[in-house]
C-alpha cells in the first residue's frame, strides 16, 4: 500500500526503502527485495553502502545515522540546537579525510518540523554551508548513491 501510494503521487515507484522508526526485522531486506526494491536505509553499520545478501537477490544498504538524527539528538537527548551542527562537522570532517582513499556517505536526519524550527534552521544552515564549502563534496539523493556504487563495483 505505501508503495502504491508513493508511486500514484510521485509518478513512479520508489526504488528505496527507510522504515518508520528504524523497525526492521531480519526479514525485512529479503521482503524489500521481493517487493522490487533496490536499497534500504535502516541498518545503521557504514558510512560506505554495503551490499547485503537476501534470499532471493542482493539489496544495497544506504548509510543512515543516528548520530547526526535530529530527532535522536534533539527530542531524546535534549542537546542545545548548536549541538547539531558542531556534530555534523565534526563528523563531516572525519569522514571528508576518510574519503582520500575511497568515497564515504555522510548522511544528516532531519526532520522539517525539528530542525526546521526557527531557533535550530540557523544551525542546520551553518552546516550544510560549511560541508558545501570544500572540494570535491556532493549532495546526492539515495538513489545516485545507489546508481553510482553499482557502477563502481562493477568496476
């Protein structure tokens, strides 16, 4: 039914999946993959996609956070809204070394009814502004990431 819902509203069918909450069950992967999905977002181990195995056909898992989760940080941690964007460049930071070698994906949770907040935007603009200001950082959707692992794990 979401599915459904999704592609009579976008026009097409969404090629990923993040669950509500980050509930999965083990089962999960292998009913995404039967339901035509390519990748998900819920399992939170990498900062690189990583390919998982189902029972029928591989699925790609799309690096998701809980570090830089407004809601994790902001409504259960009860962290000040500067927190946010110290934590996102300092894992930015981190990352963007990591990446001489080889790619990372760095994703930041929000939520426009969180971070949207007018006394938290400020913050979440600083970051991005400061991650946009380096060489070589893209901005991509799931499925680019997705696009472009393929391609570079075929080659």
């Amino acid at each position: 039914m979401t599915t459904k819902a999704i592609a009579d509203f976008v026009g097409r069918r969404p090629r990923g999946w993040l669950g509500p909450g980050l509930t999965e069950t083990w089962e999960t992967p292998d009913i995404l993959v039967e339901e035509g999905y390519d990748y998900v977002c819920d399992w939170v181990l990498d900062d690189q996609p990583v390919t998982l195995k189902t029972r029928s056909r591989p699925i790609v898992n799309i690096p998701y956070t809980q570090e830089c989760n407004d809601v994790a940080m902001m409504l259960i941690q009860h962290h000040k809204a500067s927190e946010y964007r110290d934590r996102a460049i300092d894992q930015f930071e981190q990352l963007y070394a990591d990446a001489r070698s080889s790619a990372r994906v760095m994703a930041l949770v929000v939520h426009p009814y969180i971070m949207g907040a007018p006394h938290r935007l400020r913050y979440f603009r600083e970051a991005l502004e400061h991650i946009a200001g380096k060489p070589g950082v893209l901005f991509r959707t799931g499925e680019e990431i997705l696009d472009w692992h393929r391609a570079a794990s075929k080659g």
